[in-house]
C-alpha cells in the first residue's frame, strides 16, 4: 500500500517506520526543511558548532514501549543522559533541585533533537518544504486509481492508498475539512474540533566565554518565563554560554496579539536578568521563536482516530492522544503503525 503521511514529527515518523518496516511504501510530506517537527534543533548562523534545541529539550517517559525507544537512541548513540534532576526559580531564588520533583532521568541529543527525526528518515521517503494544503477522496472502488489524492500548497498532487495526518490538531482539522463532506470524516472532525494548544516563545541566547553555570535547567514561577535550558552543558562546546528560555502561555499569547517578537525578546531579557543575574540580561547575539502550537491543553482518550472506510484509509496521529507530550506522540504512532500492519497485511 502507498501511504503518504502529512508531518514528520515524531508520531508521524513512527507510524512510518513500522509501516515501512512492514512492506508498505510510505512518503512523508512536511512543510519545513528539517525533521522532527517540535522536536527540533536551531543550528546559529549555520555554524555546525552551535546547536541549540527550541523546541522539545529533552526525552523522557514512563511506558515500557517509550523506554524501549529511548534505549534503541542511546545504543545508537543519538541520545545520552543528562541530569535526574532539574532546579527552579521560586520567591526570588534559584533552588538547586526542584522540591517534591521525583527524581527522573532526563535524555538530551548531543548532536540536537532533530537528530532523532534525522534518524528515522532512513525508513521513509521525503518531500520536505512541501506543504500539503488539503486532501481529495476520490473513491475506493476505481480501478487502478488511488483513493486519495494529497494536494500540496504549490502545484503538486500526489496519489496514495491511505493517509495519515500526522500534525497538532488545529492543523489536522484544517486538512480534514478538506476531504469530501462525507459522515466518517465529520465524525473525525467533530472529535478534535475543541483541542486548542498551549503557545509558548523560544529565545536562544548567547554570551560568549563564561563560567559554566552549576544548573542545567532551571523551573520557573515567573510571568514572563517557565524553563530556562543551559544548553552549553547538552553539549561540550568551548566554554561558551548558551541559553535556551521558554515563556509562559499567557505571555506568548499577549505577545501574539501584540506581534512583536522584538518586544517580547526585550521583556524575556528582563525577566532572564531578575533571575540569573545580570549579565543574563546582556547577551551578545538572541533570537526568537514563537510556537503556536506548544502543547495540547487536553487529549482525547483514544489512541488515534482511523475512518471507517478500508478501502479508502485516513488515520489521525499525534500528540493529543491518550496524553499531551512526546511520549503521547510516540504511543499514538506506534499503536496506529501497528494496527494498520495488522490490518491491511
Ligand atoms: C518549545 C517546546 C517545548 C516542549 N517541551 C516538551 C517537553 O518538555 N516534554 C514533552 O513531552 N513535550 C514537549 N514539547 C512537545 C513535543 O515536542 C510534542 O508533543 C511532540 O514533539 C509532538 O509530535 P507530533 O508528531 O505530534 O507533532 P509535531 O512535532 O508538531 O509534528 C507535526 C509536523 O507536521 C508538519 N505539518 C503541519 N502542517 C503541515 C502541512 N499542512 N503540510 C505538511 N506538513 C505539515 C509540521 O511542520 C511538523 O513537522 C515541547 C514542544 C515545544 C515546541
């Protein structure tokens, strides 16, 4: 079966992979350049020397299935420990570790988190920079016809056997609203239709030659920002200081409204020096990056959404079932992959 899958994040590449694994010839259609969707990486200036993540900064889970994942990237090389514990800003202070956190090992990809993506694309096929602006069913039953066909946002159409939308499901719902008006596929939509996500801003900093910091992460209770990353210590770069610094949903969402990201560099900068100091407040070189689609704020409880039609599929996969994270992501491609290698064998 030709299945094009819309999204090379992570849920995406994992339905891929096992579909690919299984025989079927899987072609992945992604917007950007790079793999990995939110799990990505920043390369500065094009420098091969600095890499910071902004999106997702690290790996890590709970499920036997996750863990497994984790263990095949870090025999791999792609992945390795990083610290069981991070600390956080609270009352005016930097606490060393985090109190009432349970200790947990935490995961970061020494060559950066796309790396990850990278890892998978050996599996699949790519058209990257190809973003799909919509899907046409165009009936199982024709003879030597594909039931779908994928439109990309510049002239291309592609053909498959089935689709699988692999993308938040504001984007999701966008591409299914697409697909002919039928009862299976308003059912789809009425499912995902009130899953709104969390947006959060990325600034990547960074101040040259300094002391390395003693934290690699610091929590914070602050309006402005929530995470601030030590990126230098994910990485053995020359004593260099990188930071990567998350904002608070509220924020984002008051600078989005605002739209003006140098507004809201300056203000992050403010809030980095009333909590590490401040020569945070100075770096030599920033940049932002502002994420709309950061984290689900709910998920449905179900591990993805399929049509009822088999002669024409169209699945659903990501990060908004059965959980709001990576690991969600990776379970709900998993468990599509599975099934559909057991269905359509
Ligand atoms: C700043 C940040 C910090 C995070 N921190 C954490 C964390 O600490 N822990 C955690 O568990 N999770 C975290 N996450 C969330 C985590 O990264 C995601 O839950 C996970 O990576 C989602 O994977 P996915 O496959 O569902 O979707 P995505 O990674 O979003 O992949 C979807 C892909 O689809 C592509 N796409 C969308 N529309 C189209 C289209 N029309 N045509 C073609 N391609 C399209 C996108 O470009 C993207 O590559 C973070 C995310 C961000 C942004």
């Amino acid at each position: 079966m030709k299945i094009g899958i819309i999204g090379a994040g992570l849920s995406g590449l994992t339905a891929g992979r096992i579909l690919a694994k299984a025989g079927h010839e899987v072609i992945v259609y992604e917007k950007s350049k790079g793999y990995g969707g939110r799990m990505s990486t920043r390369r500065r200036n094009g420098a091969a020397a600095v890499k910071l993540d902004h999106g997702a900064p690290y790996l890590t889970g709970t499920s036997p299935e996750f863990r497994t994942f984790i263990e095949e990237l870090e025999a791999k090389g792609i992945v390795a420990g990083w610290t069981d514990t991070v600390s956080c800003y609270t009352e005016g202070r930097i606490l060393a570790e985090m109190p009432g956190r349970e200790p947990r090992k935490l995961y970061i990809a020494p060559e950066g988190m796309n790396s990850i993506g990278k890892y998978f694309s050996r599996w699949m096929d790519f058209y990257m920079s190809e973003k799909v602006g919509g899907i046409t069913h165009i009936g199982g039953s024709r003879i030597r016809k594909s039931p779908w066909m994928i439109n990309s946002s510049s002239i291309n159409v592609f053909e498959a056997d089935a689709v699988i939308i692999a993308t938040p499901a504001i984007q999701a719902y966008g591409l299914v609203s697409t697909a002919q008006d039928e009862f299976d596929i308003r059912k789809m939509i009425t499912l995902i239709d009130d899953i709104s996500y969390t947006s959060t801003i990325s600034f990547m900093a960074g101040y040259g030659e300094r002391n390395p910091a003693v934290w690699k992460a610091v929590v914070c209770d602050h309006p402005v920002l929530s995470w601030i990353c030590n990126e230098s210590s994910k990485r053995d770069y020359s004593g260099d200081m990188n930071l990567v610094a998350h904002t608070t949903h509220r924020f984002a969402k008051e600078m989005i409204e605002l739209d003006d990201l140098n507004e809201a560099g300056r203000r992050i900068m403010k809030a980095l020096g009333a909590i590490l100091g401040s020569w945070a407040a100075r770096p030599e070189w920033h940049q932002s990056h502002l994420w709309r689609y950061h984290l689900p704020k709910k998920s449905l409880d179900m591990p993805f959404i399929e049509s009822e039609d088999d002669l024409a599929p169209l699945a659903l996969t990501g990060d908004y079932f059965q959980g709001r994270s990576m690991e969600a992501a990776y379970l709900s491609g998993l468990k599509l992959g599975t099934h559909w290698v057991e269905k359509f064998s």
